[in-house]
C-alpha cells in the first residue's frame, strides 16, 4: 500500500466511511468463490476449456477433487485473492455518476470485452433495440438480481444526505432491472447513506426496511432473514438459517436481489457492523458467494470506515483486475472513493 | 358445436405438446437439420408438462368453478401434487417447481407465486387453456379466472402471458378469426407489459412475413432458458398466426420456431383445436394421444385430454345453466 492513502481520511469521517463501503465491497467481493472464477476471464481463453474438460473427467471418474481455476502456462497474478466483477461495476459507477444513466450504459452497447450479468447484457440488448429505461431493466429475464443494488453504494456514498438519492438510484437501477431488482437498490443505497453519515447498523438496517414493502418478495425476505440471524445471534451461527430461509434451491443463479441483499442486511446487523464477522459468513453462504459478501462489506466497511479494515484484505482487495469491464485493470478503489468527495 | 370446440382444443395442445418435443431448446437451423420440417409425433413418446398441468387445471375447474380461489389452488398443490413427489420433482416448469418449493416454506398465494424467481415461467400458459374453455365467449372471465390458479405459481409476467392464452382461446372457442383471437389475447394484458409489447411485435413480423424479425424482437438471446412467458406466448402466436388458424399449420409452424417448442405448439394447438374443433387435428395425431402417463403429475395419470375436455365442457355448462342458483 502506497503511503499516504489514508492519511488524508481521518478515522471516524464521512470519507473514511465511503472508503469503507467501496474496499468493504472489494473485501467481500474478494472473499466469495466466485471471485477467482471471473477472474479466471483474464486467462487465455484454452485455460476454461480445459477446466470444462476436466469437469467433465472428474465427473466420468467419480473425483472429488475439482479443478478450479488454474493458469497452466499464464500469468497467476488474475487467481490471487482479489476483488472482480462487483468490485468493478462499483467502481464504474462511481466514475460515470454524472452521466445520464441510460447514455452511460448505451456507450457500453456494441463492446465485446465486457463480462457482465444477465441482467445488464439483457438490458445492453434492450438499448441497442431502441428499448429505453425503464423498459430497458423490465423486459429482462432477471430484472430480479442484484446488479443495481451493487452500484448504489457509490450513489449513497457520492450524496447520502442528498434528497434525491433515490430518484437517482431509481434512475440508474431502471435501466437494468425491475420489481424487486429496484427495491434492492433502494434499499442499499438508504442503509449505506444513514451509515456513511454516521448512523448506526440498526439505523441503517431500518432505513433499508423502510424501502422494501413487505408484500414483496424482498421485503419478506428481508425480515425473515433478520429474525432468523437474531434468533441465531451471530453471523456464522446464523449461516444454516439463512440458508434454509432464504435461499432457492430450484434456481442456481444466485444473484437474485430478494436474496443477497436480506443476507447482507442481516448478517451487518447480527454482527454489529464488525467486516471480518459478516463478510466471512455471508461467503459461507456459497449460492449467494457471488455478491452477497460484497454487499454485507459495502454495509460493514460503511459502519466502521476504511481504517477499522484490516490491513491485509485492503491491500488484497483495493485494486481493480479489468476482469469484467478491461479498462478498469489497476484501477484504485480508495482513489476512486476519493473521487467522490 | 363447443364441445368439439374443447376437445379440439385440449387435443390440440397434447399434440402440439408431444409433436414440438423434440424440437424443446433448439434454434429453428438445428431443427431442421434434424427434422426437415418437424411435422410428425414421434410414436410412443406423448406429451410432457404441458398436457399434464392443463388436466390439472381442468380438473380444478371442474371441482371449484368460476368461484376458486387461490387458498383452494394451493390446498390442491399440497393435497394432489406435494405428496406424490417421491424424490425429484419430474418434468416441471420452473414456476412450479418454485411454487411447490414456496408452499413447503409455509407460504401462501400470492408471495408462493413472488418468493421464488421465475414469475415469468410459461408455467401458466401452457395450462391456460381450460379456462378459456370454461369462460366461452368471455375473455375478460376467463383471464380473471386464470390469474386465480396463476398467482399460486407465477407473478407479474408469467401471470399476463397465462391471461392472454385463456382471454384468446375463450375467444377462439367463438370460431372467432385468427386476427381477433390474438387481439383478445393482447387485450387481456396491460398494454405497458413485456408480454403485451412482444405480442404487438409478433403479429407486426408475422404479418411482414420475417422470421428473423419475429427472432430479433422476441426472443431473448443472451439468457440460456427459453421458458420466459413473455417470449413463448409471442412465439406461440406467432406460429398461430402463421398457420391461418389451422391445425396443423398453426402447430408446426410453432413448433419450427424453436425454443420452448412443447409448450409454444401446445399453446398454438390449443387457439387453432378451439377453432376448428376436434376434427381438425390431423388424425395420425390423435392417434398418438393417448392417455395421460402422469410422469410429471402423476395424479392425472390415465386420464384423456378428450374426456377432460368432454367434463371441463359439461362443468361449463352446469356453471352457466339457469337453474343452477334454483333453491336447494
């Protein structure tokens, strides 16, 4: 780490709280088994064949042991602990923020380097068909995930007492998701905003609450899964009734805002903001791995600011490896989080 | 004449179901480097889900009538189909697997239908059929009566696309023309809804005769499941329209168009069968329906879709009958 980062972010400030929500996302985006998969994308291309290959063969010859991303003849720097794709969507988020959501995304249309979730390639294929938001998100086979509740954390941080917060993260979750794909980025940015200004988890936990009715899929969700973590009373004990309560076993795609982000919100409040108590639990819960660690270090590193982080994980998780959007590789997420100020 | 009417349109959907099989999750090159032309049943092989869920829906019908609920929709679930899965869960769509999952959490109509992430499963459409069937003649009934068994299972888009099956097969029933089936259909749903912009999209590349503009519009390429309602309904239409409402153009042309082919045909048997009536399906087809296996449901194994629709008519009619409110 480069000295002087975090000399100019004293502890207990508002900008060390927006650090801590975008390493805190880093942290957790690192921490899930999917991390090295995406970034795997960084590897020739043979690399993942093989590795389908050798699925396969440890399949016909009833092996346990599988083979998870590897770099054969490769560089081994993309497969080291690192951040990847929430990381990077955040990240892009926070440096187009001014633009106007939809313009922002259309300049993505036509590129063929990007790794992103079904959701934003749907949404990209609506644009380019003159499908504008909110059209853009809705007619979208999974207007349901979490893609936009990962980019509201840079809204809340670049403008939590901002009244308008949430007609500009409405704006920007419309154009690649709906219905409780919206809700979920509502509330997020609400939780990250009250945190970032200084409020408490519970605060921040209520003010998430308050932007998703309960008639919705996310909102039961979302109290269901914090009366199962208060009942276990902490964050790793709670992980077997988050499991059983929250997630769907019918559909593997393990990004479904009505999923990550109840996991996220309960397991920041059972641990009392504390990263290293949240994040490594919430990567236990390894359907959601994907991005519900992510988001619980976006609630906790807000909680606390980037200084309580350890040390390590900061090092491991600040910098951007391009592996979902290219031009972001060596990017600095605490140089970016600066940016916002 | 509506009782061929419903037998044809119940045996329209098993054909189209057992005919577009082996095409399910195939784009239109790879069927015909297959097939040719997919326009036979493969012998012995009959129908999946599609026939199955829609003698399910019958047989609700026939028990509650217009006045089912959706607590007697899920009482049904728990009773009739819950039970009977031993192990895995065969030949459903996601929507009911889903469904069933949700009910065993405890939960009730409509977050069953909301909890789990696949509202926008073809699931309710491809059983739809028997409400249109039972609310002849009346499209706004018969979506009202679909969404009841459908909020169990589905939410939002997958709820429309059930709405504009059932409100365009009560139409069909008429004898209606192909062009005003489909606009019933489309009337059912909100006009601001995906299954309503990709119908209107569907009826303008049909009628510019463009596969490729009917693929461009409708059909989600980048997601790797081809049951979104939204996109089957629209195919499905597709096919009906591209068949002039005949039997078999109708169910072939749907079927060649890929994708979910089973319930796309079956749907597109149901409207054309609901039509024509049941002399029209091709008989080397009929011949080839035979009672259900219950593979998927096995609660309606050994029934017939031609004795289902024979019943679903006569509860119909004892619905509509004057006397039916006489004092007991």
């Amino acid at each position: 780490m480069q000295s002087g980062d975090r000399t100019k972010d004293a502890p207990g400030t508002a900008a060390d709280r927006v650090a801590g929500a975008f390493v805190g996302l880093a942290i957790g985006d690192a921490a899930g088994w999917p991390s090295a998969r995406h970034r795997s994308t960084l590897l020739a291309p043979w690399t993942r064949r093989l590795e389908r290959e050798l699925d396969a063969f440890a399949e016909e010859h009833r092996l346990t042991t599988l083979p998870v991303p590897f770099t054969l003849n490769q560089p081994v720097e993309p497969l080291a602990l690192g951040p990847s794709d929430d990381a990077e969507w955040l990240a892009w988020t926070a440096l187009t923020l001014h633009q106007d959501r939809a313009e922002a995304f259309t300049a993505l249309g036509g590129r063929s380097d990007l790794r992103v979730r079904i959701s934003v390639r749907s949404a990209l294929a609506n644009l380019a068909a003159g499908k504008p938001p909110p059209v853009s998100g809705h007619d979208n086979p999974h207007h349901f995930d979490d893609a936009a509740a990962v980019r509201a954390v840079a809204f809340a941080a670049a403008a939590p007492g901002s009244a308008a917060l949430p007609d500009l993260v409405r704006a920007d979750a419309s154009v690649t998701n709906s219905g409780d794909g919206v809700l979920g980025a509502l509330a997020m940015a609400a939780a990250v905003a009250v945190l970032v200004a200084g409020g408490t988890m519970g605060a921040a936990v209520e003010a998430a609450l308050a932007e998703l009715p309960g008639d919705t899929a996310i909102g039961h969700a979302a109290r269901t899964a914090l009366t199962a973590a208060r009942r276990a009373g902490d964050p790793f004990a709670a992980v077997p009734a988050l499991d059983a309560a929250l997630v769907d076993h019918v559909y593997s795609y393990g990004v479904a805002a009505a999923q990550t982000v109840p996991a996220a919100l309960a397991l920041a409040e059972v641990s009392g903001g504390s990263l290293t108590a949240a994040v490594p639990a919430a990567a236990c819960l390894s359907s959601l791995a994907d991005s519900a660690p992510a988001l619980t270090g976006a609630l906790t590193g807000a909680r606390t600011g980037l200084r309580a982080l350890p040390e390590g994980w900061c090092a491991a998780a600040r910098t951007l490896t391009g592996c979902g959007l290219p031009e972001l590789a060596g990017a600095d997420l605490i140089d970016i989080a600066g940016g916002l100020a | 004449m509506s009782l061929t009417r419903a037998r044809g349109c119940l045996l329209g959907l098993a054909a189209g179901d057992a005919l577009g099989r082996p095409a399910e999750n195939l784009p239109p090159e790879e069927i015909a480097r297959r097939h040719g032309r997919l326009t036979e049943i493969e012998p012995g092989k009959g129908g999946t889900d599609d026939t199955e869920y829609t003698i399910f829906a019958a047989s609700l019908l026939c028990r509650y009538g217009a006045a089912m609920t959706p607590a007697d929709v899920a009482r049904e679930y728990r009773e009739q189909i819950i039970p009977s899965i031993d192990g895995p869960m065969r030949g459903a769509g996601f929507s009911e697997l889903g469904a069933v999952q949700a009910l065993r959490r405890g939960l009730a109509p409509p977050m069953s239908g909301e909890w789990h992430q696949h509202g926008w499963s073809d699931g309710l459409a491809m059983r739809a059929a028997p409400y249109g069937i039972f609310a002849a003649g009346d499209p706004g009934e018969a979506a009202r009566l679909v969404a009841v068994d459908g909020v169990v299972s589905n939410g939002v888009e997958g709820v429309y696309g059930g709405q504009a099956v059932a409100a365009a097969v009560a139409v069909a029933m008429t004898g209606a023309a192909p062009a005003e089936v489909v606009q019933a259909g489309l009337a059912a749903v909100p006009e601001d809804s995906w299954t309503s912009r990709n119908l209107r999209a569907a009826v303008d590349a049909v009628a510019a005769g463009s596969v490729e503009r009917l693929y461009a519009a409708v059909v989600v390429r980048h997601y790797p499941w081809t049951d979104l309602a939204p996109e089957a309904v629209a195919l499905a239409f597709a096919g009906y329209l591209m068949g002039a409402g005949e039997v078999e153009e109708s169910v072939v042309s749907a079927a060649n168009l890929g994708r979910d082919a089973d319930t796309t045909a079956a749907i597109a048997g149901a409207l054309a069968g609901a039509g024509r009536g049941e002399a029209a399906v091709p008989a080397r087809w009929a011949r080839e329906i035979g009672p259900a296996t219950g593979r998927c449901l096995p609660v309606v194994a050994g029934r017939h879709v031609l004795d289902v629709a024979t019943a679903l008519y006569a509860a119909s009619q004892n619905a509509h009958a004057p006397d039916d409110e006489a004092p007991r």
